[in-house]
C-alpha cells in the first residue's frame, strides 16, 4: 500500500493529505540512506539544501566580496559580484536537493508531480498583474511612510530595464530557489502543520538559508548587525505567508512564486534606491519587513489563517507513521 505525494490539483490546495507520502515505486522500508530519505524527505531536503549551497558558497565568503582571508575576488557581471558568486550555490541548493530528494523518495511519479507545477501558468490574468504591479507598489507606499513622502521620479533607465531585469531574476533567483521551497516544502509542510503553521516552519528556514550571505557583499558586509539579520528571517517569514497565500489560491502554480519572488528582489536591487535615495540598506530592508507583515496579517486574519488552503491554519495532531508496517494511517 502507498500513499501519494501531495499534488494540490484543482483551484486550491486541500492541506488534508498525509505528510512524508509515498508515490509507487518508493520502499519505505529500505534500509541505508535511500531509506532514510523516503522516511523523512523534509529533513533530508533541508539538510542537503543547507550543505549545498552553504558550501558552494564558502569561496564567496572568505573572498574579498566577503571576509577578505583569501586573495582573490570573483568576476563581476552585471556591476556584481553576485551574480558569480552567489547563484551557483543558490542552484546547487533548493532546486537540485528538490529534484534529488523527490526521485529518492517518490519516484518517477513524484518527480512528474514535482515538474507538473512548472507547467501551471495558465492562471487568471490578474494574478499576474497583480504580482507584477501590486508589488512595486505596495513597496513604493511604504518607501513614502519611511522617507517622509520625498521619492524622485524614476529614471526613464529605469522604467526601460525593469521588466527585463525582472526577467532576470525569474530566471535565476527564482528557478534556483522556488522549486525547492515552494515546489517541494510546502506542500509536504502544509498537511503536515497546516497552512500557517507550515509557512512559520518554511519562512525562518528560508531566511537561515542565506545566513552565509551576511558576510559577504550581498549582506552589506562588513556594515551588517544582529539587527539586520533579524530583520531579513522576519522578512522572509513574512514573505512566506503572503506566498503560501498565492500558492494556494492560484492551485500551486509554480511560475506565479517565481515572478512573485522576483518582483520583491527587482524592486529592492534597482528602483528603491533611484525613487527613494535617501534611505540606506536597512531602511529598504525595514521597508520590505513593513509590507510583507501587514500583508500578511491582512492575510491571516482574512483567511482565518487557512491562506486559501481548504485545510486548517494548524494541524493540532500530527499523522504518525505506524512502527509495524511502516505506512501511513488513513488521514483523519
């Protein structure tokens, strides 16, 4: 008997089905690694996506972008260093610790699965809009409550490479990180914690992911506080609820996370700056904390906690995994 992986099918998410499910092909039973893996892919996801990317990264961080011990930088595209020595690491992390964990651990059907929310674009025009517009400005408003409503106009530069640069960052912070994250987690955290419950695990793990980061360039290193890295996991929870929100209602469309994600990042790197000049790195970093946790209080509140999910804010009993069989009990 095996259960399935969680697919979320149709307009919304159910959050009803059992966690750390199986799709045919997987022996939940095997022993070694592998079998540990199908026991608990969470875990191993999160593990391998840390170690990945944190090692990956380390170069980057003991390189003069970062705490200078080794005498050598790394080549600068695009005015950065990041683009070089930040997304490798970024794509050996979430999005190939997805891939891996989900073949080990359900198959080539759950591979499939995990793939089939690639293909879920076609979703109602508005979302698009929505995330593409709705964004910028909700972030524009809170830059005019924290700059004491001065912004200077836009550059026309600016409005020119803006939905290009958007591109940009679909195609590589998104597709490095939202597969993971959104395509693989959250939908195995949310049955498992519920649709609020599995955002506050997702959000702090996503922020502590990129705790490397804060020592080097990408983290305003060497001028970065405890303050700042609070701030970011806090952003990133925030961040986490306002996406399950979207996931949820858009039936888990993978491509809408990545735009989403893209937006916040667009914006953050190449207009705030130019609209508001006066603020600094940790006014814009409050200024995204300010947006994201209004909305998601907004969210919360409105939605009951749910997020568009049909199933509960939180899950009060956890499905167990039976010591006799090593199957799942039917979900209550």
């Amino acid at each position: 008997m095996t259960a399935t992986l969680p697919t979320g099918n149709g307009p919304r998410a159910t959050g009803s089905e059992p966690p750390d499910a199986q799709l045919p092909g997987t022996e939940p039973r095997s022993r070694g690694l592998r079998g540990a893996i199908a026991r608990h892919p969470l875990t191993a996801f999160f593990l391998m996506a840390f170690g990945l990317s944190w090692l990956a990264w380390t170069p980057y961080v003991l390189s003069g972008s970062g705490l200078g011990i080794l005498d050598f930088d790394f080549p600068i595209l695009l005015g950065t260093t990041q683009l070089t020595g930040v997304l490798p690491g970024a794509y050996l992390g979430p999005i190939v610790s997805a891939l891996v964990i989900t073949r080990i651990a359900y198959g080539r059907a759950g591979v499939s699965a995990w793939f089939g929310r690639f293909k879920r674009w076609r979703v109602r025009w508005v979302w698009y809009l929505g995330v593409i517009t709705g964004v910028p400005l909700a972030l524009t408003l809170a830059g005019l409550l924290l700059s004491g409503g001065h912004p200077q106009p836009p550059a026309v530069t600016l409005l020119v490479v803006y939905l290009p640069m958007l591109l940009l960052q679909v195609i590589t912070t998104g597709l490095a990180e939202e597969p993971g994250w959104r395509d693989f987690a959250l939908p195995l955290l949310q049955p498992r914690y519920g649709a609020l419950g599995g955002s506050l695990v997702l959000g702090p793990l996503w922020g502590c992911w990129h705790l490397p980061l804060f020592l080097t360039s990408w983290g305003n290193w060497p001028d970065v506080n405890l303050l700042d890295v609070i701030t970011f996991i806090l952003t990133a929870m925030s961040i986490c609820v306002a996406m399950t929100w979207v996931f949820n209602r858009t039936g888990q469309s993978l491509p809408l996370q990545m735009i989403l994600h893209a937006s916040i990042n667009t914006y953050a790197t190449i207009v705030w700056g130019s609209i508001f000049p006066g603020m600094d790195h940790a006014m814009v970093s409050r200024g995204i904390l300010l947006t994201f946790a209004s909305a998601a209080v907004i969210l919360v509140v409105v939605t009951r906690g749910r997020l568009g999910s049909d199933g509960p804010a939180f899950v009060r009993r956890r499905v167990r995994t039976t010591s006799s069989t090593g199957q799942l009990p039917p979900a209550a």
